[in-house]
C-alpha cells in the first residue's frame, strides 16, 4: 500500500465515521415517512408541533456507506503502481 491509498483508506473511514455520528434521520407520521434532516446521534431532531422523536434511517445510512466504499474501492484501486 502506498501513501496516496493510505490516505484515501483513512479518508474513507473518517467519512463513514462522520455519518455514523451525524446520521439522517426520519420520523413516520400517519403512514407517511418524512425526513427530518441529519443531526447528532445522541440528540435526534424532532420537529416544531410534532411530539415524536425522529429515528436513525438505518436505509439510508448503509447506501450512503455503501457509496462511500465503492467510490473509495474503486479510488484505492486506481492508485495501484
């Protein structure tokens, strides 16, 4: 491994750590799903006349993770010597 995948190793994993800490979150009201934006895990965002907590979308966070591998796979690959 060279010092560009190194860092593009640790920048991947920084990312993900970051959208583990800030995840999105939702809220289902009424048979609908609305989305109440990204926050900090232990202090979930609950919208102005709503009485309900949002909760993690666990969906949403493993495509974004899974995005963040792919594009950092495919990166850390093209940096072969």
């Amino acid at each position: 491994m060279n010092k560009i995948q190194r860092y593009i190793l640790l920048s991947c994993a920084g990312i993900i750590l970051l959208m583990l800490i800030f995840p999105p979150f939702h809220m289902v009201w009424g048979g609908k799903t609305l989305n109440t934006g990204y926050a900090f895990l232990f202090t979930p965002p609950s919208p102005e006349g709503f009485q309900r907590i949002s909760t993690v979308d666990v969906g949403m966070l493993l495509t974004q993770w899974a995005a963040v591998i792919i594009v950092g796979g495919a990166l850390w690959l093209s940096m072969r010597k």
